[in-house]
C-alpha cells in the first residue's frame, strides 16, 4: 500500500530542498526511502512510500528546511530521538504585524545573542522564519526550548529564562552523572563477581545481578517568572 503526503512550502524555499543539480532531493530520498515530487512554479511538494513511518520522517524533514533550517540540520530528524517542533507567531502577536516583528526580536535577540543562547542551554537548533519559529533537536531538549521561547512570547523577561534554562541544564548534568555513577556501580560489581569466581574456580550458575537506584525521581517543574519587557531588535 501506497501512502502519499502534500505540503506546501515557500517558493524561496524550493531551491534549498532541490539543491544543486538535485543534490539534496536526491539524498533525502535515499535516506528516507521516499519519492519527492516538486512543483516549484506552485511550491506545491508530493512526497510517496510504502512506509508510513517514512513518510512522516520525510515530512518533518522538508517541513524543517521550509521553515529556514539548513537541510543538514533538518536532516537530524532521520535520527530517532530527534524531533520538529514549530510555534505560530501570531499566536501570541494577534494580526498586528508590528506585534509580531517585536515578538520575534525578542526571540532572536540583538545579533542573534537571545536565540544562541537557547540553543547553547538546550542543545537545539531554532529557526525564525516567517511567521514561525522552528525547534529542532531530542525530544526532551525541544520541550524544554519550546517553552523558554513561549515564555519570551509571553513576555517573560531575558534572565528568568536564561536562569530557568541553566537550572534546567544543571538538573540535566545531575541526572547524567548519577546515571553514570549507577552503571559503573553495576559494572564494578560484575567484574568483581567475575574476579572472585574466576579465583575459585567456579563458574557461574546465573548472571550476577543488577544493583538498581532510583535516581530517576522527577521533580514538580517550576514556572518561569512571567514579567513584562520590551525589546527593539527586529529579525534581520
């Protein structure tokens, strides 16, 4: 069975998914196992296969790369954990394109300074193009950007996010280091075992069993401090 999806993109767009003499089309159509059709009169894209699953994968990846990413990074997708997330300016701006521009200022941030910063503490990748604002990265890092920038839309101010993103990032390294320090427990168990059996001379009858620790408790998550501010940066 044939599954089939069409989406339309920015005209500005098709070039950066075609790419040089049909490079970039070509290669995400071996990787996803997927046919593309474009339009680029219309910016209409088809894309087929006979998996389903592919096709989604597909989907996100040109849905990214018409949203402003690079396809490389747009391609990151192919990759389980990673996932696309996209937010609505207008959502939060109402039709005033004023509104909108200050809106995406705030995101962005004088020469991009407020946008590499949630990159840098989330490990994302974003995007403002247009009318959205495009996440890529892991699923649990996307989240955690998505709502920082809800936050700045919202009109939280720049540092209780920053702050509420480093806490975060430090909840994060915790989690990473006691994860570590678990399975090395686990491993220095095993080779201990293995140690003293094979000085007895014995073997072993059933696999030496795993010490578990809960270090997975979650904590209630904080709101951001939600204040007012302004900004004058406009998306360049």
């Amino acid at each position: 069975m044939e599954y089939s999806y069409e989406l339309k993109i920015p005209k500005e767009r098709i070039a950066v998914l075609i790419g040089k003499s049909g490079e970039m089309k070509k290669k995400i159509e071996e990787e996803t196992g997927i046919h593309i059709d474009v339009d680029s009169k219309e910016g209409d894209v088809k894309i087929s296969s006979d998996d389903s699953l592919s096709l989604f994968i597909a989907k996100d990846i040109i849905r990214a790369i018409s949203r402003g990413f690079n396809p490389e990074i747009a391609k990151l997708i192919l990759k389980g954990d990673y996932v696309l997330e996209i937010l609505q300016i207008e959502e939060y701006s109402g039709k005033s394109k004023k509104s909108a521009m200050r809106l995406k200022g705030r995101v962005i941030g004088q020469d991009g300074k407020s946008r590499g910063k949630i990159e840098q503490l989330t490990q994302t990748h974003i995007s403002v193009y247009g009318k959205t604002i495009g996440i890529v990265g892991r699923a649990e890092d996307t989240s955690i950007a998505r709502r920082a920038i809800e936050s700045l839309l919202s009109g939280s101010t720049h540092t209780s996010v920053y702050r509420w993103l480093e806490k975060k990032q430090n909840e994060r390294e915790r989690e990473k280091f006691f994860e570590h320090r678990t399975d090395s427990k686990e491993y220095s168990l095993k080779k201990n075992a293995e140690k003293k059996d094979k000085k007895e001379e014995l073997p072993l009858k059933e696999p030496v069993e795993k010490v578990s620790e809960d270090v997975d408790k979650k904590k209630p998550e904080e709101n951001i401090e939600e204040s007012s501010e302004n900004s004058t940066y406009e998306d360049k």
